[in-house]
C-alpha cells in the first residue's frame, strides 16, 4: 500500500513538473502551449533586467536573445550569440 502511494505521489510531482507553464496576468488564463511564459496585461508593459554595462558583460556564457536593458546606454540590448555580441 505505502508503495502505491509512494508511486502515485511520484507521478503527480512529474505531472506538475511537465508543466511547467507560467502565464502572468490579471484575468487567471492559462498559458499558451507553444509559450513557456505567457505574460498578458491591457494596461501593463514588460519591464526586462535593468543592468549596467559592467554588470551586462560580467554575465557569463549568456545565451543567445537574451534581453537586457542598458542603464548607461538607456537602451533595450539583446545577446547576437558569441559572433555577434551584444545588439540594441
């Protein structure tokens, strides 16, 4: 019997996990599927990290499209991949 549970607990922990969907907004919607986070808001924007330059090329091994926005620069930066380097 404790074995049965032991394994039904287990797969609902993996379920859950397999789903590991964000959505973030204001109405309770679920995220959409192609979407591993899905932020809706009509009257919010998305605020991304604000780093400095020093603390954006302290990042390491970034990945690629990663998003930032620049302090000193005051622009939206992306990373290119290491070929290309950081973008605004």
């Amino acid at each position: 019997m404790k074995s049965l549970l032991f394994t039904l607990f287990l797969g609902v922990i993996f379920n859950i996990i397999s789903l590991a969907q964000v959505a973030i907004n204001s109405d309770g919607t679920l995220p959409d599927n192609s979407a591993g986070l899905d932020v809706k808001f009509n009257n919010k924007g998305f605020l991304p990290p604000r780093l400095t330059t020093t603390q954006r090329n302290a990042i390491v091994g970034p990945a690629a499209g990663l998003l930032i926005y620049n302090t000193n620069l005051n622009r939206l930066e992306y990373y290119g991949g290491a070929s290309i380097g950081w973008t605004c």
